[in-house]
C-alpha cells in the first residue's frame, strides 16, 4: 500500500493493493488485504484498489500497516477504529489456527479432536458475544441483562478486531463446510448474531471473495483423510 501525500488540508492519495482472483481482476482469497480493505472503507477516506498477482511470496507486515494508518487517518477527519475492549481483540485469536489444524489434519481418526478444538474456540466466542459489554448494562434499571444484543465484537460499530477476524470466520465458514461438512452450531446464537450482522454491512460483505475463490485456495491444501 502506498501513501503518497498526506497533510492537514488535503486528503491523502491512498493504493490498496490486494491479491487478484483467478481471473486476474477480481479480488482473491487473503484475509490480510481484506483486513486492509475493510479499515480504509470503514475510515471513510479515498482510495484505490488494485488486483495483483501474488503467486510470488511477498513480505507485508500488514500489522504495522494498520496501525500506522489508525495513527495517520484519526480524527478530526476521520474515526478511530481501535476496540474499547482488549478481549475484543484476544477472544478469536486462536481460532484460525485451530481451523487450519482442522482442514490439514489426515488422519481420520484424530478429526473428531481436531473438530473438538474448533468447536472450544468457536464456544469462546459465543460466549463472549453473548456476554453483556459494561455499558450494555444499566446500573439503575431493574431488569438485568443477562444477553448482549450488540451486533459486533466490540460493540455496535465495526473496529479494527472486526476487520481482523470476520475475514477469518469467512473463510473457515466456507471452506470447513466444502471440505469437512462442518458447520458453525445453529446454537451457537451470538457467533450467527455476529456473522448476520457483518454480513449486512458493506464495508465487510464487499470486500469478501468469491466462495469459489476460497475453495480453490483450500483445494491444494486439504489432505484426504485414510
């Protein structure tokens, strides 16, 4: 990403580079540029983007790129978007990892461990979700609140934890249903919460891939159980 000009009266000249689909023009499966996307469309600002072929490895370091643009596009002009909450950030951490795990794994006989593991990050979650933030609850009422209703990680409002993790859930959502059958638990009401709520926004529902994308991604890297 390039950040060719920026100062207090002009808005700064902003290039978004992301991996290209298989057509070449479309944008390609990399929660990392969507992660991007999703900050600089939620930051309101200006900018372009441009499909790139990334067969060849290339060394981003995407964290620092989002935090310098939090830094670098903040208020007055434009919002922060950092978590209130530190859990916000740490709550899904674990579960790509645990998914990949999942997705690699060979041998049939361990899957239902591997599923397990999932299942526990996907349940922190959940309960996360579904647990009341502090200003979800109101000191003086005398009802209690025992549900959040809050449509995100952090609250109402897309942050930065968001942009990290919902390209995520994206992918293990539909490659874990291709490849293993594996469905996220209907029961599991604050995660569909969440997802139907991100869904309904542009700023994540735009920037997410193709399905296909996904699955041609994932196709190389599944191994057949024995």
């Amino acid at each position: 990403m390039e950040n060719r000009q920026h100062n207090a009266t002009k808005e700064p000249e902003i290039e978004l580079f992301v991996k290209a689909g298989l057509d070449g023009e479309n944008i390609g499966n990399c929660p990392f540029c969507q992660r991007l996307f999703m900050v600089l469309w939620l930051k309101g600002v200006k900018f372009n983007v441009t499909t790139v072929d990334m067969t060849r490895e290339l060394k981003t370091d995407f964290i620092k790129i989002e935090e310098f643009l939090e830094q670098t596009l903040g208020p007055p002009m434009y919002p922060h978007l950092s978590p209130k909450y530190k859990e916000s950030f740490d709550v899904g951490s674990d579960i790509f990892a645990k998914f990949s795990a999942y997705i690699k794994n060979a041998r049939k006989e361990a899957n239902i461990n591997f599923e397990k593991a999932l299942l526990r990050e996907f349940h922190r979650l959940d309960v996360y979700l579904n647990t009341p933030l502090p200003e979800e609850i109101d000191q003086d009422s005398v009802e209690d609140i025992t549900v959040s209703k809050r449509k995100f990680l952090d609250g109402d409002h897309l942050t930065l934890a968001d942009c990290n993790l919902l390209p995520k859930l994206h992918i293990i959502k539909i490659a874990a249903k291709k490849y293993r059958d594996f469905e996220i638990p209907a029961d599991m009401t604050g995660v569909w919460r969440y997802l139907n709520n991100a869904y309904a926004c542009d700023e994540f529902s735009h920037t997410c891939p193709a399905d296909e994308e996904i699955e041609h991604t994932y196709a190389s890297v599944v191994r057949k159980m024995t």
